[in-house]
C-alpha cells in the first residue's frame, strides 16, 4: 500500500491518499507516519482518500491488528473526525470489512463519502477540540 499524508490550512485537517494493495501492517505503518507528523493534534480531523485503495482481500487478521492499533494509540488520536473517501458504489463493502468482530472501540466521528468535496465540507466544519 502507497500513502501520502499532508495538511490543507482549514482547520489543519490531514489528508492521506492511499493507493495500492491495502494490509494491516501498511496501514499500521500509515497510521504511526501520520501521528508524528509535526502537525498532528490529538482530536485532528482527517480525509483518508481511499479511492485508490484495493481492499477486498483485507483478512480478519488485518482488521484486528488495526483495532489493536487503535485501540493502544487511542489518546494520540484523540475525537475527531474521520472522512473516508471511497470510490462510488464500495461504501457497503468498507462497512462489511469493519463490522467483521468487534467494533473499533473510538471516540472519532466516522463517516463515508463517495465525493471527496462532501468529505472536506464536513471535517471543515466543526473546529478542532481544545
């Protein structure tokens, strides 16, 4: 899996665009890049742009070592939101891959888009917790 992690100035949201073959340890690898950047916050809003990103055979396994993950980095995460940003018609795909197990214990607000424009609209529009 390719990523590329930036930061448009509205509300210092981050950006990662993905592309490639999606596995667990890949997105681990993205998501740790993404919490030392410089400009992190713990309550950050971010686009994660996967409309490039091929993951239909993402394991069960995968998706518990993103829970793990999540789960032992959730105060450097913080509550913000979370836009995901997929190709039309794959929103019910993504839900199937992360309802498999439990659910990713967090306090972000996730929500799927299949319009990147619809995504920035709604991280931008909250400002970032204290």
């Amino acid at each position: 899996m390719k990523y590329s992690i930036s930061f448009v100035s509205r509300n210092n949201v981050a950006v990662v665009k993905t592309s490639g073959n999606m596995s667990g340890y890949d997105y681990i690898a993205m998501a740790k890049e993404l919490l030392k950047e410089q400009k992190w916050l713990p309550h950050n809003h971010v686009i994660f742009d996967h409309r490039d990103l091929y993951f239909d055979v993402v394991g069960f396994s995968d998706i518990e070592l993103i829970r793990r993950f999540h789960a032992a980095n959730e105060k450097k995460i913080g509550g913000g939101k979370s836009a995901i940003v997929l190709k039309h018609g794959l929103s019910s795909a993504w839900q199937r891959l992360w309802t498999r197990g439990e659910p990713v214990k967090t306090k972000n607000e996730v929500k799927i888009f299949e319009n990147y424009e619809d995504a920035l609209r709604w991280v931008t529009s909250k400002p970032l917790k204290e």
